[in-house]
C-alpha cells in the first residue's frame, strides 16, 4: 500500500536501531483518513473470504480492526485484553504472550462470549515481528473451535520470524507493508 509507506518514510523514526516508532499515525495519534484505507486495503486483500467476525488485541490494533470491519459489512469486533481487571469475564480463552516492544511475557484473554465454535474469524493487527502476539491470537481462536481464515497486518518486519510462525499456523497472511531492512538508519521495504 503506497500511502501507507510513503507515510512510513517521511513520519515514521526509527528506535535503537530496531523499533519503528509510529506513534504519529498507527500507535498513539491515529491517522483516521489514512486508517480508512488501511481498512479498504484489507477488504481488498480477503475479498471473498467469508467473516463472521474480526479479532484483534488491545489497544492498537482496535482501530485497525474497527477500520476494518467498516469494510466487510459491520462484522463484530472482538479485542483481546492484556490485563486482568473485576470486569473481565473469568470464563476466558487464554494464551501467554511474549512481548517484543517490552521484553516480557503477559496473558492475553478473550471472553468466551465472544468468540464460538465454526465461526469464520479475520486477525488483525497493528505490527508483526516474532509473530508472538499472531501466535497467541491463532491460538485463542483455535481454542474456541473456531477458524482462523487471515491474518491481517499493517506493518510487517520482514526481517523477523513472524510470517514463517503464521504460516506454519497455517494462517494466510497479508501485510500491507514488508519492511526489509533498516539498514544504513533508514527504512528499507521489501
Ligand atoms: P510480535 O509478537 O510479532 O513479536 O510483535 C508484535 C507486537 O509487538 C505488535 O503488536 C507491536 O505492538 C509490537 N512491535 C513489534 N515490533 C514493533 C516495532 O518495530 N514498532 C512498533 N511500534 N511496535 C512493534
């Protein structure tokens, strides 16, 4: 996706020589118009794939999803909740996550409300590195009986691990940014 890159170069600041920092448009301040579409591009990229409904995890990943779901017809958006709070169900799917950005592991819950046996379920997320949150996510959705059918990423570092772990999911998976490199202090795409 041009825009998406080209909003990369000229916003995005790279962190100790490995992190992306987008906190301008993806992270922190949102980009709306840029973020419709993102959603757009994703409808693009599954058409045809039947969506019950979309999940993602907090908390950036929701306004992607919700982007989204604006074009697959208004499906539900699930998001999956990194912390333990008294209003979280405690009837929940699980998984332990490791996170990249933080460098420790956390639990990821989804209420077993909210995600059921045979439904058709799109992932989507902000970034993929390692592919620990994918994993985590494919997991959840696997846990309820229901099927991953995509794996939906803004950014992917192509650099890591992530898309040999979802394909090894057995998850589709479709990036609508690959980064290379950041070679020479810059970002260099695939
Ligand atoms: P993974 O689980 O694939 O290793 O990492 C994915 C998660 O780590 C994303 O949800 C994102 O929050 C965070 N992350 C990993 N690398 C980067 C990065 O370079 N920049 C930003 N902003 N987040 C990242």
């Amino acid at each position: 996706m041009n825009e998406l890159k080209q909003k990369i170069l000229t916003d995005g600041r790279l962190l100790d020589g490995y992190i992306l920092k987008v906190d301008n448009f993806l992270n922190h301040q949102l980009d709306v118009g840029l973020l419709e579409r993102v959603g757009e591009a994703f409808a693009e990229r599954f058409a045809g794939v039947k969506i019950d409904k979309i999940l993602t995890i907090e908390a950036s990943g929701i306004a992607v999803a919700c982007m989204a779901a604006r074009h697959f017809g208004y499906p539900p958006v699930v998001f999956a909740k990194k912390t333990q709070s008294l209003n979280m169900d405690p009837d929940a799917y699980e998984v332990e996550v490791f996170s990249y950005t933080k460098q420790t592991t956390y639990k990821v819950r989804v209420s077993r409300r909210y995600l059921s046996a045979g439904e058709k379920v799109l992932i989507i997320d902000d970034f993929l590195a390692n592919g620990h949150a994918a994993r985590g996510l494919i997991d959840i959705v696997r846990q309820a009986g229901a099927e991953p059918v995509g794996l939906g990423i803004v950014i992917e570092k192509g650099f890591q691990d992530g898309r040999k772990v979802v394909e090894d999911a057995g998850v589709r998976l479709e990036s609508l940014a690959i980064l290379k490199s950041f070679e020479g202090g810059k970002v260099n795409f695939a």
